[in-house]
C-alpha cells in the first residue's frame, strides 16, 4: 500500500505546480519597442466585475488578466506605432473580430498563447512563425476600443493577454516587472528583430526616428508580399541613405520586379512611399530639390475649382513640401505626371479630413482587375448537435467561420463541421474572407440553423 500512498500524495499536490508553472510570464517582453515607454491604462479584473471591459468571455477569451498599454503622447499618438512579438510562436491572424478588431494570438506551443488586439493593420500571416522582437503589427483602435478623448485615432491602445489552455493568466514577470499599476509608464526591453535589413543604415539602426519611420511605413504598405525587400537601385546602397538632402531607402519586388522607394519626412518623423510614374518623376527630375520630401502618400482629388484645368476632373495626387512652396504631383489615365503647385482648397477638394495613406492607388496605364467575386455561404444540420458549413474561393487565404458571433475555426478544403452544439438551439453562422496580410476580403451575411 505504501506505493500507492507516495502516488496519490504526488497527484494531490500536482495541481499547485502546474498553477506556478503556467502562470509565470517572466519569458514575455512588453510588446512595444526597447527604448518606448507606454502607460498602461487599465488592468486587471480578478475578480471578473461589470465595471470593467477586461471580463471572462469563455476560453480563448478570458481577460481577466489583461493589460491596455498607451502611448502617451496625447489623444490617438499610439495609433500605426510598431507592435513587436511578446513571446516566440505561431502565429494566428484574425481581423475585426468582435471585441478584439484585428488580433493576433500567438501559439507558444506548451499551452500557452499571448494575444494582442485592437490593431490598425496585421503584419504577419496565419500560421506565420514569429521570433519574439519581430514587428508584427502596427497599434491601433478596431474592437472594442474605449475612446480617451476625442480625434480620428481615438481609444488606440494595444491589449495584451495570456492564456494557458484558453483560461487567462498572470503577466506579471513580463519585461522583468513584477506587477503592473494603472497610470505607470513603463520602458520595455523588446529589441526590434532584424527584419531584412528594412529601416537600417550601413551602420546599423538609427534612433533619430529615420530607422523606425522607413519600418513602420514598409508594414503599413505591405511589406515584404508587396514592397519587397532592400534593393541596392542603380548603383546606389540598398541601405537607408541620403541623396541630395532627402533620406530614403529603395525596394523590389523580385516577383512582380516593381520597384518602390520610401523617402523618410523629418519634420513628420514619417516616411512615405514613392511608386511607379511619381516615383520615376521625382527620380529622374532632382526631386529632393524640385519637390523635397513627401508629406503623403497617393490619394484621388477633384479639381472641383479647375485650377488645374477642366473642373471636375480626378487625379491620383501626391503632396511635397520644400524649401520654396508646396507641391503636387497628379496623374490621370492616359496622362503623363505633371508637377503643380499645391492647392489646398477649403470645400473638400483637398484631403477631405481622410488619411491619405489609406488610398494605395497604383498608377498604370493598364485596365484595373475585375471585381472581387461575392464569398457565398452554405450550411446544413448533420445531427442534432452539428451543422456543416462551406464557402467558395475568392482569392482569399484563408475563410473563418463564426457562430453566434463567435470564432470557432477556419474552413478547410472549404468546409468545416461544427460539432457539440445544444440540441434545439438556434445559431447564426457566418463566414469572413481573410487575405495574406490579415486583412478582411467580404463578409458573408449571417444564416440561421
């Protein structure tokens, strides 16, 4: 018998080493760059009460020990900052999920996933594997994302959580912090991963803000699937340099062999993208002298006045500031580039209060593609307790399933079935196309089984 004893008295405290080992954070690092201070601005919620945003939604989502972390340089300033990976793992991509907005859990592999949410772009794909330092995201406010103040980028803020076995845990430990109080700054140690040579000098990272800008921009325009990787153009460096007074550093896509250049804006502490006929014009016509540094990317504009001719019209539209005056680029369909100077017009005909990074016009005299096909859902109930769903191709990487509002996985060979349903119940399911960089392709309206 005494065999038997030894053996249940080693289960019986079994339990309690398990609770120590999964609830130690101390391998995670806060997910913001080294040398960043963000403050957190809300904590946890332990005891899972109604006056808090960080409650138990079930496993995967319980969030009683999550962190909100701002960067606090006024209303929105955390908005498109570079998110890095707080752990190693596998990551999983999702995009405007309920609460979450666009979300990245990151698979450790022993139980245990580290979640960051409310993300403004996702810059790694499903099933990617990331190194911890490794951007990954760039902040921002979709979901739930409580407004503090008011302004465009309002309630930006990235939101981190740990689980083991989809029931959350502790971060304390996280960058050496052995607790975390609202209100407090704290520095994080997560060194930027190398990411292919992207925002570095022949020296190395810079921490004038030229590196992380040229960084920051690559991820917001797509990154390595679109701008491609450092490219050493025309005899040039493929490092980020100076050519006659601007700071830049040239891409190409080896696929596509387009080439791309980000020219780094001091004054904004951003950097923006130069492509195709604006880029070949400020290229081979002393730009940094003629235009100087871009203060946007490409946007359409309407001559609504006709300053520049017939009114009316639209144009592709690039703006530049230099020593001078401000100017503009525009182009039209069938039109060579022209250069002009900028107009800023009071009724809408400028920017239009509208973020001019969010129009990624490519310019070509060659038709658009066609339309992006509907994605189409079917379902039927197999059983009592399960339902078979299936969806079609529309270009997608990968199709999510939702019932109820809820994510519960990702149609393979397109279908899925869902099992372990209650009887006589009723559900609604959806699904929702997802492309290579986590962003949303078509949303299927939701059908009731």
């Amino acid at each position: 018998m005494k065999p038997l004893q030894i053996t249940l008295i080693m289960l019986a405290f079994l339990p309690a080493m398990v609770s120590v080992c999964v609830a130690d954070s101390t391998g995670l690092k806060l997910p913001f760059p080294q040398g960043e201070s963000w403050q957190m601005t809300r904590g946890y919620n332990p005891d899972d009460s109604d006056d808090s945003s960080h409650r138990n939604n079930g496993l995967w989502a319980d969030d009683r020990y999550a962190l909100d972390f701002a960067y606090p340089l006024g209303v929105g300033a955390s908005w498109g900052r570079i998110l890095v990976a707080p752990v190693s793992g596998t990551a999983e991509v999702h995009s405007l999920v309920a609460g979450y907005g666009n979300t990245i859990l990151i698979n450790e592999g022993d139980g245990h996933k580290t979640r960051i949410a409310h993300n403004s772009l996702n810059a790694v794909i499903n099933g990617q594997y990331v190194v911890q330092g490794q951007p990954i995201a760039l902040c921002g406010n979709t979901g739930f994302s409580i407004p503090g103040g008011q302004g465009e980028h309002a309630g930006s803020h990235v939101h981190v959580t740990r689980y083991y076995n989809g029931v959350g845990v502790s971060l304390d430990g996280m960058s050496g912090f052995s607790s975390f109080t609202v209100g407090t700054n704290y520095p994080s140690n997560n060194q930027i991963a190398a990411y292919n040579g992207v925002g570095d000098w022949s020296d190395g990272w810079h921490i004038d803000g030229s590196s992380y800008a040229i960084l920051q921009a690559y991820l917001r325009y797509g990154g390595l699937s679109i701008l491609g990787t450092p490219h050493d153009n025309n005899g040039g460096t493929k490092y980020v340099h100076n050519w006659n007074g601007v700071t830049l550093q040239d891409f190409k896509n080896e696929q596509t062999a387009d080439e791309y250049t980000l020219v780094y804006n001091e004054g904004l502490l951003k950097a923006y993208l130069l492509k195709q006929g604006f880029r070949l014009y400020y290229l081979n016509n002393n730009g940094p002298v003629v235009l100087g540094e871009p203060w946007s990317g490409e946007y359409p504009w309407t001559d609504t006045g006709g300053q520049i001719g017939t009114a009316g019209l639209q144009y592709t539209r690039q703006d530049f500031s230099n020593a001078a005056s401000d100017k503009m680029l525009l182009w039209r369909s069938g039109q060579n580039v022209t250069i002009h100077d900028a107009i800023i017009e009071s009724g809408g005909g400028d920017l239009g209060g509208l973020d001019p990074d969010a129009y990624p016009i490519t310019i070509a005299l060659v038709p658009p593609p066609g339309p992006i096909p509907d994605l189409t859902l079917q379902a039927q109930a197999l059983s009592p307790t399960s339902i078979q769903v299936w969806g079609n191709s529309i270009g997608q990487s990968f199709t999510e399933v939702y019932l109820s509002d809820s994510y519960v996985g990702q149609l393979q060979d397109g279908t899925l079935v869902i099992s372990g349903l209650s009887e006589q119940t009723t559900y609604e399911v959806y699904l929702r196309a997802i492309n290579n960089f986590g962003n949303v392709l078509d949303t299927t309206e939701p059908i009731t089984v």
